[in-house]
C-alpha cells in the first residue's frame, strides 16, 4: 500500500525582505499570552536579543509598531500587541487559515487524498 501523501506550505510576507511569518506570528501571540516579550522568548527558546531584532525589522517594514512596551518599575514592565499589531497578526492567521483551507481542497482534488498537515 502506497504511503498517504501529505503536503507543507509555509507562509511569509516580504518586502524589501522577510517581514512575517510563522515565528514571529508565533512571538506576538506568546507576548499577547503573557504580557512580556521576555517572557515570550523565553517560552519559545528564542534569544531576546534575535527577538527584538526581528520585531523592529517588521516595525520598519510596516510603519507602525507591533508591540507596545513598558519598562520596569514598581508594577514591572511589560509589552501588549499594538491596536495595529492585533490587527496584521489576526489577518496573517486569516490569511494563513484561508490558504490552507484552499490547498487542502486543490489537493484533494489532485491525489484524492485528504491532508493531515
């Protein structure tokens, strides 16, 4: 019996370079989660440091913030997503959501299997 054929499709918006994609949607969701961008990294293995870099890149790229952070004090710091921000992530998943729903129609159709991504 031949093996069941699966497919993988990976989406990420460019610009003049990578913008987004599934790692930093995953970072904004994780700092939505837990109200801090260090403690996101650190939930996902991630070095601070390539965190921060990778969400200014974005910022630049898309002229506006994603996050907006607060620094330490007698409440503690802390990051939010971006009225903006909330916003690209839920249509990045939409978008995300809606290609994946067509691609696993088109590829039933072209190997008459179903997907299980």
């Amino acid at each position: 019996m031949a093996e069941k054929l699966r497919y993988s499709i990976t989406l990420r918006i460019y610009g003049e370079e990578k913008i987004f994609g599934p790692g930093i949607a995953e970072l904004l969701e994780r700092v939505d989660e837990l109200h801090s961008l260090r403690k996101a990294t650190m939930a996902m293995g991630m070095a601070y440091s390539k965190a921060w870099s990778i969400i200014k890149t974005a910022e630049q790229s898309l002229s506006f913030p994603l996050l907006i952070s607060t620094t330490g004090g007698r409440g503690g710091g802390g990051a939010e997503l971006s009225p903006q921000g909330r916003r690209f992530l839920q249509a990045y998943r939409a978008f995300e959501q809606t290609v994946h729903d067509y691609a696993d129609e088109v590829f039933e159709d072209m190997f008459g299997q179903d997907d299980d991504r």
